[in-house]
C-alpha cells in the first residue's frame, strides 16, 4: 500500500530509470514517435501503466493549470434519471464559474481508473460519480488525490464508509414501495434488480424488498428474483422488456417491482405485449420519479427522487470540499412514493 501513494508522484525521469532508457526515448514513446522499437515502446507503456502515470499535458500549458474544472462521471448513461442530475449539476458549476467536463464511462470499464486517468490529465479541481458498482479499496480510492462525491449512490461497503455521498436511503426507500404493494393486497412479488455483483445501490433496494417480504411473513423466493446482467444489461426499456419475458416463462406473479422507472416502462411493454394488462392483471412498480414515467400510459407508480436537491446537495459538498470548509460526510434525502395508474388491489386469487 505504501508503494501506491509513492508511484503517484512518479515523473517522466522515474518511468525512463525503471526502465533503463532515456528521457527522450519516453517521450517519443508517450508521443507515438515511429522512430521508437516496437518492443521498447511496449514495456514504456507497460510501466507507466503499472506506475499509474498519466502524461500531464496541461504542463505544456501553465494557464490551463489554473482552470476551474470538475469532472462528472457517468456510468449508465442510458438511464434518462441522470439526465436531469448532470443538467442540475452543470447550472451549480456555472453559478460558481467552474466549467464541468461530462465523462461517459462504459459499463464494463472500471470508473476509478477513468478517474485517475481525468483528474491528473485534465487538471480537476473535483470529481462527481453518478451510477455504477462503486466498490473499490480504500487504497486505490486513495490515490485520487482531489475531493469526490458519490451522487445517488448510497454504498453498502466498508471501503466506502468514509467518502462523501449524497443519495437517498436505497434500502429503506425500496423497503416503502414492497410494503406498498404487499398493502394492496400482492404476496407473489417478482423483482427486477442489479447484478449480483453489485455491492451499491443494487443490492441495498433489493435488501429492502427482503425485508419488507419477511416483516410481513412473505417467504423470499429466488424465482421471483430477477437479476441483470452484467455484461448485457443496463437500466433501460430494453433491458426492463428482456427480463421481464424471461420471468414470465418461469413463474407466475401478481405484481412487478422494477428498482428503476426505465426498467417498469421496458416492463409493462412486454406484459402487454402477452396480453397481461397492467395494472388490473399485474401491478408494475418503479424507482426514480423520471418524467417519462408521469407521461407513459399507464402513469408508474414510483419512488421519486429528489434530483434538485440531490443535485445541489452535491455540488455545495464538493464545492466546499474543494475550499477546505467541509470533510466528506453523508447526506441523506427522503423519497417520496408516488401512487398513481400502473398499481391497483390485488383482485386475483394467490
């Protein structure tokens, strides 16, 4: 652990004496010059790579050194929710002169090393992460060496205990929608939720819809459990469609709890399409208070977040982190349940 706060510090000279050659052969390597050896430009990047080094190209350019900048990362850009948060964010950079840098990282790629990559390339004074499987260990956390906020991302790790978050309590709110369907009268609840892999959001919304079932004597039953897929899946239509057919090939439900608004919507298309109606044959309920789902017919029953005041809950935090007025701390909001058309009373027999 001790060697990763060093190979922070490495410079363009450290990475040409491990290996072996001059300053300029680094170069041209980080340039890639055709006057280099194939073999030679490989263990460069290779080092570098195990150094963690990034070429810091503002260096060619000291007034850029100055930029007010913070970066937010997005991992899941497909889900419309973050839409409205990047929008609130952006305005809360504005108003304090700070340009803001949209960086769009892909599901399979780990979002802390995009972040180590940005935050010494671009010079940032501050990252926010939006979405993902954020589970990382505490000493490669520490190696990001600006202040970060995880937005709408409430973790269930140790490694995390210690970073600032702005969210919604995941577990308790996912806890609020189960008991409001097991109150209209449903027992045979499926869910579609995160991958088993996830460690963050994912798993605390399904901890919640557990333990609601169990408060109210309902068995769990794994059947009923939809899981994404990792590498196939993300929180939209599409996927909310695809897994919702995959359930219904394998068992019967009377209501359907998908831990995201584009989920439900993907879900009641495929209900219909098997001429399930929704929600007088089959309850469909969401996560996140989107827009489209107030529109969609049937209106989803939802939890809404609170996205103006997660997203300025985010922006002060960091922003005050950046001035050194504030430690990183958790900051709670409560969801509100929406009730509206695409749930009604169980009139079917259990």
């Amino acid at each position: 652990m001790p060697e990763h706060k060093t190979m922070e510090k490495v410079t363009i000279k450290d990475i040409a004496k491990k290996c072996g050659v001059a300053v300029s052969t680094v170069s041209r390597a980080m340039n890639n010059h055709p006057d280099i050896n194939p073999e030679t430009k490989a263990m460069i990047d290779r080092v570098m790579k195990e150094c963690n080094y990034v070429p810091n190209n503002s260096a060619r350019n000291l007034k850029r050194s100055d930029a007010k900048a913070i970066a937010v990362l997005v991992k899941g850009i497909g889900n419309t929710f973050f839409s409205q948060l990047v929008s609130g964010l952006e305005k809360e950079c504005q108003k304090r002169g700070y340009s803001c840098i949209l960086q769009n990282v892909e599901e399979q790629d780990n979002e802390l090393d995009t972040a180590l990559h940005i935050a010494k390339e671009k010079k940032l004074r501050g990252l926010v992460f939006l979405g993902g499987n954020f589970t990382h260990p505490k000493e490669k956390l520490d190696q990001l060496e600006v202040p970060f906020v995880l937005s709408t991302i409430c973790t269930a790790g140790r490694e995390t205990e210690g970073c600032a978050a702005v969210s919604v309590d995941d577990f308790k709110e996912s806890y609020k929608m189960t008991d409001y369907l097991i109150s209209l009268g449903h027992k045979d609840i499926a869910i579609i939720t995160a991958p088993r892999e996830d460690e963050s959001i994912g798993k605390l919304r399904l901890l919640g819809y557990q333990k609601a079932l169990e408060d109210h004597g309902i068995p769990y039953r794994e059947e009923l459990v939809s899981f994404m897929d990792m590498h196939e899946d993300r929180y939209s239509f599409q996927s909310g469609y695809r897994l919702t057919g995959k359930l219904l090939e394998n068992t019967k439900f009377t209501a359907l709890y998908a831990t995201s608004d584009s989920l439900a919507i993907g879900a009641c298309r495929a209900l219909k399409e098997r001429g399930i109606s929704v929600p007088r044959d089959c309850s469909v309920a969401g996560f996140d208070g989107m827009d489209t789902g107030e529109y969609y017919i049937p209106s989803i029953t939802t939890i809404r977040q609170p996205v103006e005041q997660i997203a300025k809950a985010t922006a002060e935090l960091l922003f005050d982190m950046i001035k050194g007025k504030e430690k990183a701390k958790q900051l709670i909001f409560d969801g509100e349940l929406l009730k509206r058309e695409s749930t009604a009373q169980n009139n079917t027999e259990n």
